[in-house]
C-alpha cells in the first residue's frame, strides 16, 4: 500500500529541504530573550492587560506606556518624586506603533498603524545595579515574519539616556490626572 502525503506535509517537508533541514527558530514573545545577561520579553508575560501609565508620540512613532499593577501602585503613592525609589520588582512596557491618519475620523486624528517595537523596564537592585537598579530592553518587531528580534546585548540599552532622570529613579514617565 503506498503513502501519500497531504499538501501541508509536502509543503513543510519541502520547506526544510530547501533550509538544509535545519529546524526554524522564529522568536515570538515566548521566547525571544536579549543576549548577555539582558532580559526576555517573557518576564514581561501579561503585559497586554496591564493599566495604561501614560502615552506620548515621539516623532512618527505614537507610545503608550503600561505598568504592572505593582507599578501602577506605585504611582498613586506619588513616585516618581525627587529622592525616592520605586520598590524592587515593578515593570513597565512601552509599545510603539509607527501612527497614520485615521480614515474615519473627521479630524485626521492620529491613531496606531503597525507594531514597531517594545521596550521593557524592570526594577531589581541586585540584578541590576549597575544600571540605577534599572534594567532595559528594546524588541524590534518585524511584520513580515512576525517575529521580535532584540536590540543590542545586555540590560543597559537604555540606562545612557535615563540617566538624565536619575533624580526621579530614572524614570521618564509620570502618571498623569485621571
């Protein structure tokens, strides 16, 4: 009795051969980690319902900025405030969505088009003290694999620039009236 196979195996069987057999490590946000010592996307798992801190635009690039509940907690007690730290442990993400105009809107308003990447911040002064205590990552998106890939190595991404903020515990973003 022979075997055929079905059309999806031919195509994946024929998709490996042409890749030399290799297997395909497509990063997603499960798995996707940045090099030496910096963090993954997936100490950040949830990320998606966490509450809104703040959003800003930032050339064509529009941002919103989202908190861990610990972070957001944080905030309401008034941080960042000169000379005081947020607690060990709190997160945040900021998704960047490259903006166009809105095709509905009377106004034109400028609303999120295509992922372009996310940024993660996370507090721990053990693993991060070389950093203010602050460790940072940068996930490019590409939509034609939809797939993330990080930028640079390590967990300093972007301690350079926070550092301007050091007063207020390196962090830019305040948690504005609601």
């Amino acid at each position: 009795m022979k075997r055929f196979l079905s059309r999806p195996a031919v195509v994946v069987a024929a998709v490996a051969a042409l890749s030399g057999g290799t297997a395909f490590a497509i990063q997603n946000k499960d798995t996707v980690a940045v090099p030496n010592g910096g963090m993954a996307l997936s100490e950040f798992k949830g990320y998606e319902q966490w509450e809104v801190v703040s959003v800003s635009q930032s050339g064509p690039l529009i941002e919103v900025i989202l908190g861990d509940p610990a972070m957001i907690a944080a905030f309401k007690t008034g941080l960042p405030a000169e000379g005081k730290q947020f607690p060990d442990g709190v997160r945040m993400v900021k998704i960047h969505w490259n903006a166009k105009k809105s095709e509905e809107a009377p106004s034109h308003a400028l609303v999120p088009d295509t992922l372009h990447d996310i940024d993660t911040m996370m507090r721990d002064s053990k693993r991060f003290a070389a950093t203010g205590n602050w460790g940072y990552s940068q996930f490019n998106y590409d939509a034609a694999s939809d797939s993330f890939t990080p930028l640079g190595s390590g967990s300093a991404c972007g301690y350079a620039c926070h550092n301007i903020v050091k007063a207020k515990d390196y962090v830019f973003t305040n948690y504005p009236k609601r």
